[in-house]
C-alpha cells in the first residue's frame, strides 16, 4: 500500500473535483492491473480535496453515493 495516506481510511471515488466521472477510476473498477489508476481519498479533510491516483493494485474500501 502507498505511503501517502498512512493510517487512515483510505476510498476510492473515481470523481473528479467538480462530482463528474474521472476517467481513472480503475476501468469501472474492473481492474486490479498497477498499469491502471483510480482516484481515492481519506475522509479526513474533505473527501475530493486530497484526493489522488493511485494504482489499481491498491486494496481500499469502494465509497458509492447515488446523486
């Protein structure tokens, strides 16, 4: 796992900063490939405003909000 969000919860998102689709959300999540990124968050601070990519490889929770 990446160092960057150490001991924290840790989403993936797959939104860009304005709520729309990103096209690095780890191929509709299908795809655990470390050549693919995804978009993922800590919940602390906001979870759009720290967000960042991150290989598919990762294993964090899936955070899905029906707007």
């Amino acid at each position: 796992m990446t160092l960057s969000f150490i001991n924290r919860n840790i989403f993936w998102h797959g939104v860009n900063p304005w709520g729309e689709k990103s096209h690095y959300n780890c191929e509709d999540w299908s795809s655990d490939d470390p050549l693919h990124q995804g978009l993922a968050s800590s919940l602390e601070g906001g979870l759009i405003a720290k967000q960042k990519k991150f290989s598919c490889n990762n294993k964090f929770r899936v955070l899905c909000i029906e707007i």
